[in-house]
C-alpha cells in the first residue's frame, strides 16, 4: 500500500471525526426516540387494560340482561300455554 500523504491524512482525519461526531448525534436522537416509544408503549398498554376492563363489564352487563330477557320469554310461553 502507498504511503499516504501527511496533509490528505489530516485531512481524512478531520472528515471521519466529523462523520464520527454526526454519527454520535444520531445514535443520541435515536436513543430519546426509544425512550419516547417506550413511555408510550407503557402509557398504550396502562389505557388498553382499562378500556378491556370496561368492556369486560359490558360484556357481563348484556349477558345478564340476555338470560334475564330469556328467562321472562321463557316464562311468558309458560303462561301462554297454560292458558
């Protein structure tokens, strides 16, 4: 391999530095990124378990009224062909 010139190697150098430097600028970006979507993964899974919650008791709530509106139908009939 040829020698490389003392100035062209400064010069290199100075330009990998740079690229160094911008590089540690976006790994910073990038990591405050990540903290973000971590928050916000946290911040999803908190609300989602409140709303499942919610529809989970719904959910009960239409069931009860489901049997209740079977039962009197099924009473109803009773009624109906005692008659």
């Amino acid at each position: 391999m040829p020698p490389v010139d003392a100035e062209l190697r400064a010069y290199l150098d100075q330009r990998f530095d740079a690229v160094d430097q911008q590089l540690g600028a976006v790994d910073r970006r990038f990591d405050a990124v990540d903290g973000r979507f971590v928050s916000l993964e946290a911040e999803l899974r908190r609300h989602f378990g409140v709303l499942i919650e919610d529809v989970r008791h719904d959910l009960r709530a239409v069931a009860e009224m489901v049997v209740a509106n079977t039962e009197a139908i099924v009473a109803l009939r009773r009624r109906l062909d005692a008659r």
